[in-house]
C-alpha cells in the first residue's frame, strides 16, 4: 500500500464534513476548539487500549491492534478537522514540521 498523505485525508475529511453538513459540527475558527477537545477524547481512548492491555499485547493482538488502529484514525480525522478548521493547508504543516525537526536534530 502506498503512503497516505495529509492532501488525501485532508480532503477525505472535508467530504466527511459535506456529507454530515447540519448533523456535525461545522468547520470554522469557532469550533476549532471543540475538535481539539474531542481529539484529546480519542487520545485517550488510544491510551485506554494500552493501559488496559499493556503494550505488547496492544501491538501484537490482532484484534487489539485493530482497535488501537482505528481509534488512532480517530485521532487523525479530528486533527485534520483542526487543520481545517485554521485552514492549514499540509504545506504550511510541512514547512513548520520541518524547521522543527532541524532544531530539534541540533538541540541537546
């Protein structure tokens, strides 16, 4: 399977956010809050899952697995709303994530 990128979800999640027009939350610098909130939510139901299991079996039980995969997805979708919500395109995240990781490869 070839790599999944920010574009892709990106734009995967505005489709989300269309077909859900009036039923979810809508888009926009006002609840761009909330979507963090929730992603915290679906943080810790990724943490749950180790915490309970350990982390072994989290990683190698496949039906664990599954589920710490799909919630880390959920994860995913609400940072992509946040994104969407700022209007931050994957360019700008690119950009700061890679000036970042320089800093941080010189830091200590």
């Amino acid at each position: 399977m070839e790599d999944f990128s920010l574009n892709e979800m990106l734009e995967l999640q505005r489709k989300l956010q269309e077909r859900y027009q009036g039923k979810w939350e809508p888009i926009g610098l006002q609840t761009g809050k909330n979507k963090l909130l929730w992603m915290i939510g679906e943080v810790g139901e990724v943490i749950d899952i180790v915490k309970k299991n350990g982390a072994e079996k989290a990683a190698q039980d496949t039906e664990l697995r599954s589920c710490l995969v799909e919630e880390m997805a959920d994860v995913l979708m609400y940072y992509n709303d946040v994104l969407l919500c700022y209007g931050i395109t994957a360019e700008e995240l690119k950009k700061a994530y890679m000036e970042k990781a320089e800093r941080n490869m010189v830091r200590w």
